[in-house]
C-alpha cells in the first residue's frame, strides 16, 4: 500500500462492493442504487453506463489478478459489443472504459478498434462532430458534453483520419461549451451550455436539457481535455487552445468544487450534491497532473483532496442494513427527481480509478 493508506482502504471498500453488486444483478448491469439498502435498479443492456460496470469488472480484476474475476471483466465487456454500431456518441463512455482497464486483451483491443473505426464512420462534417445519435430516442444532431470524453481516445486510435476527428469533434464542443461560438453571458461571464442542437439552416442552437449550470458539464469536458491533452496526436493540432480551455475548465471545475463536492446544479442551485461529478473531475485533474498544463502539481494535490473527503465522507463503512463501499449522494438528474442521493455506477468507476491511480494499480494516462 502507498503512503496514501486511506486511498487503500477505501479502493478495497469499492471493490469489495463490485462483488457485492455482481451477486445481485447477475448478468444485468447496475445504474443506480438506493442509498438505504442498497438494492440497484439495472438495465439489461447496459444503457449509456455499461461501460462503467464492466470498468470496475476489469479494476476488480487488476486489484486480485485471479482468473476467475478476469474472466467476469471480459464476459460483461464482450456483452457491451453490440454497442459498437449504436447510433450514439456514449460509445465513448460505453467502450472506452469497458476495455481501456483490461489487460490489453485480444478481445478487448478488438472491441474497442471496432468502436473507434465505427464512431469514425459516423462522423458528420457538417456539424463537426460525431453526433450524439438517436439510439436513445430524441433528435439526432446534437453535441453534448457527455458525449465527448471517451470518444476523444476512441476515435485517436481508430487509424486513418481518427486523430483529426477526434480533435474536430473535441474543438467544436468546447467552442459550443464555452460560449466561444455563440456568447450566452451572464453577469459572471460565459454560461456554459451543456448541450446544443444542429439545424441545417439555423447552424446551433442551445437545448433546455440538460441547463447550464449542470455539474457534470465541466467534469466531462475537463476530461475530455485531459484525454486529448494526454494524446500527442490530438493535442499536437492545436495545443495552444487546449491549454488555453483546460485552464478556462479548470477555473470553472474550482468555484464550483470550492468545498471540493459541487451541487448537482448551480444555476439555479439545488441543495443535493453529485458526489459522481467530483469523481469524474478528480481523474481529469490525475491526467491534467501528468500534462504540461501550468497548474499541474495543484491539479495533484486537488485531486487527491477531492478523492479523500469522497472517500471519508461519502463512503459507506461497515454496518447493518447497507453495503459498505456505496459512494452516496450521487445525483442523476435533480430537474426531474431521479436518483437524487444516491449511489451512481459511474460514480463508483471514477472514485475507484483515481483510487487506483493513487494506490498504484493502472496508469492513469491510458484509462
């Protein structure tokens, strides 16, 4: 264990909870748990969060390197491979971290090449981007923050033309994102619109949901930053407004992270947090400290300080009537009331990979 003992303990607690939930959803796939006993709503095909379940699969098994946990990884990520032809942006969060954790499997790189090279096919050069699909019904044609992290690393090693699709479809949300295409100010500057919807005629257009203010929008793009800044093929085009967002991201990610857990929602403020938007931007802030960004050592040191109080006020410990290793008061979707204190499968994959990070485990610049 490293010096960070605590960061042991508590990836120990995560883990053990991934065996917890693999008895109980057999061959379904967790999303979101109630924070009084525990006891998850599934999906049977994974839905945008597959990836995240299978991740924790393949963390579980780099942490007790036995056969028998390998082999659960890799028959819940082959699961997943539908997934590669889904119309859908989220292959980026499906795929990604389904097989960037393994063990450099044949299966594994298999997959994850498949979904690149079928995510770069679905690249429309009209809007700029991989759009976001109608897989999960809606309009087809819209760029969304969440839609970003994941495919960045995808599409970068799918061949070809994969590093220039990646950075265009990376540039055109952080121009959408950070108001540099269309200025929605306020009166502390540049709102940031989460998500936008092309039209032919009328170019972007913001979408209602999910509204700006949304805590989650700086985590995944600030991620999706990292990934790209983590990639020479990507970063390499333009480094210079690479750099120039990561620090634009990570002054937004710090006031609304001032007491280390954002509010699931900021503008208006909701009175729950989203512990799974702390732990999306702690590993952004891992992978930003091993870039040449100029605030590299304090993303460090704010990561770590994001990973403990997560850990020592937000994690179950042993006791009667739950699960220990639940990381609580995760936040769905406030504006509908979904899951609002909750236990997140996302969340629980980003808190253990910056857990394992710390403690070791996996490389946090290829996950």
């Amino acid at each position: 264990m490293t010096a960070d003992a605590w960061a042991g303990r508590a990836l120990a607690a995560v883990i053990g909870r991934v065996t917890v939930t693999e008895a109980e959803v057999g061959e379904r796939f967790p999303l979101y748990a109630d924070p009084g006993d525990g006891r998850w709503t599934t999906t049977g095909r994974g839905s945008w969060t597959g990836g995240f379940w299978a991740g924790l699969l393949w963390l579980r098994a780099r942490g007790t390197r036995t056969e028998a946990d390998r082999l659960a990884a890799a028959r819940c990520t082959a699961r997943l491979a539908p997934w590669a032809t889904a119309d859908t942006a989220t292959r980026g969060l499906i795929l990604w971290y389904a097989t960037a954790p393994a063990f450099d499997t044949e299966e594994a790189a298999a997959l994850r090449g498949a979904a690149g090279r079928a995510c770069l096919a679905s690249y429309d050069p009209g809007p700029g981007i991989v759009p976001w699909g109608a897989a999960f019904g809606g309009p087809r044609l819209l760029a969304r923050a969440d839609g970003v992290p994941g495919l960045v690393p995808l599409l970068a090693r799918a061949g070809g033309e994969g590093p220039a699709v990646a950075a265009a479809h990376l540039h055109r949300h952080l121009g959408l994102f950070l108001g540099e295409e269309h200025e929605e100010r306020s009166g502390s500057g540049v709102r940031p619109r989460p998500a936008w919807r092309f039209d032919a005629a009328t170019g972007w257009r913001p979408c209602p949901d999910p509204a700006p203010g949304w805590s989650r929008g700086e985590a995944w793009m600030l991620l999706a930053v990292a990934d790209a800044l983590l990639c020479p093929e990507v970063a390499g085009r333009r480094p210079e407004r690479l750099t120039l967002a990561a620090e634009r991201l990570l002054t937004r990610t710090e006031a609304l992270t001032g007491r280390l857990v954002p509010p699931a929602h900021v503008s208006p403020p909701q009175p729950v947090l989203d512990t799974s938007a702390a732990a999306i931007t702690a590993v952004a802030l891992l992978k930003l400290a091993r870039t040449g960004v100029p605030r590299a050592a304090l993303c460090s040191l704010r990561a770590r300080a994001v990973l403990k109080r997560l850990a020592e006020d937000h994690l179950t410990g042993p006791g009667p009537g739950r699960p220990a290793g639940m990381l609580l008061d995760g936040c769905y979707d406030a504006a509908k009331g979904v899951a609002v204190r909750h236990e997140l499968i996302w969340g629980d994959f980003f808190l253990a990979l910056g857990l394992a990070a710390l403690d070791g485990l996996v490389d946090i610049t290829h996950v």
